[in-house]
C-alpha cells in the first residue's frame, strides 16, 4: 500500500509555457519515498529539482502522472486539499525568508499561522522549542539584523518545523552558509527522521552532505538518470 510511503510518484511529466513555447521540463519520473529518510536530489542547474520538489509540495498543480503524498492522490486534487496537506509540510529554502522586523520567536511563529492555534500560549511554547531544537534557545528574542547567517537559516528551518511536519521539502538550505552551519541543519533534519519520522526531501549541490544522505537521486535534463537506493514494491 502507498500510504506506507509518505511520496509515491508515478509517470510524472511536466510542462512549462503555452503554445509554440510548450516545453517538457520533466520527464517520465517515479520515486518511491520512504518514512524518516533523508533523500537528497541532485543534479546540474536546470535539470528539474525544484519542478519536481515543487510538484511534490502542492505548490504546483500535477499535469501529467500520479504523486500519492500522505496517502492523498495531487492529480487533479483541489485547493482544499492542497492546502489541508500544505500543513503537514515544512519549507526551507535558500533565502531565508525572515521577517526583519520580527525577532526570532515572532518569525518561528509565522510558521504556526496556517495551523489557526488561536492559542498564543501554545504557540509560544511550540516556537520555543522548535528554536531549542536548532541550539538557538538563547536568541528568540534577536531581530534577523543582529543573527549570523547561518543562525538566520536555523530560524528558518526552525519555522520549517514548528508545526511538526511530516515532511520537509528543502531546496539547498545550506548555499548561503558556513561548512559548519550547513552540515548542522542537515544533521538536524536527519536526527528529526530517526526520532519522529519526519522525511526530509533536500536539493543540494553541497557535496559534504551527501554522506548523510540515505539516498541520492540525481536528475538530468528532466529524467532520473541515477538513484542509489531505488525503493521497491
Ligand atoms: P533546477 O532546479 O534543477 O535548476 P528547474 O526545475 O528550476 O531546475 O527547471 C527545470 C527546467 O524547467 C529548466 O529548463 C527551466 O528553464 C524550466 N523552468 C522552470 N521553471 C519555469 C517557469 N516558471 N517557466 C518556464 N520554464 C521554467
Ligand atoms: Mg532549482
């Protein structure tokens, strides 16, 4: 059954443009995605990550294929259900996206906005430990201006989690970090795996990281041309 498999994709094709510019980005991919594994997909600069993580995500609508994601089929799936599944997801992308003006406890909070707590305590509470989560239990109150920006990015994943995920979509969270910082987060997202399940889907070009990956998917020219541990039936 695919709702052991928390992203089952099937036959995915995908186009950009309209008309004489109608171009296939994405060709034939199917990948099985198993629960609390770290999955880094790789590949050159136009080769289709971000189509496919963004496909995957519900941030794009399917146009050809299947993706079976928490047992719900994306293939012609409405708003509703896009959104209702968008909150079991968390985010984390390059930029980091945080509000100036909030300190960091505010801006983790964001991240709660579309779980509708109506419980600020509560909230609160889920943001501090998100922000424990990522060693920054003494900087919640910091505006983004006075953080490093490696401490800006572990905002931003903290925000990824704080609504308990179960899957995290990444597109290279690390480009704008430190060795360091960057394997960190990794680290991070792979220990949230072994302890909750958490699946984690990660775009890199990061070579360090692939040694904590338990499986890489490269892409080229919109086709899987390899994948290190392919999961069967
Ligand atoms: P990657 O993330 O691997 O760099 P992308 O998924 O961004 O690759 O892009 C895959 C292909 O789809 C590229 O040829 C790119 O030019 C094309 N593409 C991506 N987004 C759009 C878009 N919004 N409109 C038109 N073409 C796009
Ligand atoms: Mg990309």
């Amino acid at each position: 059954m695919s709702g052991n498999h928390p992203i089952n994709v099937r036959g995915l094709n995908h186009w950009f443009g309209t008309g004489e510019a109608r171009k296939q980005a994405i060709f034939d991919v199917n990948l099985k995605v198993a629960r609390g594994s770290l999955t880094v997909l790789m590949g050159p600069s136009g080769s289709g990550k971000t189509t496919v993580l963004t496909l995957m995500g519900c941030l794009r609508d399917v146009q050809d294929g299947s993706i079976c994601l928490l047992g719900h089929e994306l293939m012609g799936a409405g708003n509703a259900l896009n959104e209702a599944l968008r909150r079991r997801l968390g985010f984390i992308f390059q930029a980091h996206n945080l509000h100036g003006s909030l300190t960091a406890m505010q801006n983790v909070q964001m991240g709660l906005q579309v779980h509708h707590l109506d419980d600020p305590e509560a909230e609160r509470q889920a943001a501090r430990h998100a922000l424990s989560l990522v060693g920054l239990a003494d900087r919640m109150d910091y505006l983004p201006g006075n953080l490093s920006g490696g401490q800006k990015q572990r905002v931003a994943v903290a925000r990824a989690l704080v609504g308990n995920p179960d899957i995290v979509f990444a597109d290279e969270p690390t480009a704008a970090l430190d060795k360091e910082s960057g394997l960190n987060v990794v680290a991070m997202l792979k220990k949230l795996g072994e302890l909750r399940g958490t699946t984690t889907v990660m775009v890199t070009h990061d070579n360090r990281i692939l040694e904590l990956a338990d499986r890489i998917v490269t892409l080229e020219d919109g086709r899987i041309v390899s994948d290190t541990s392919p999961v069967q039936d």
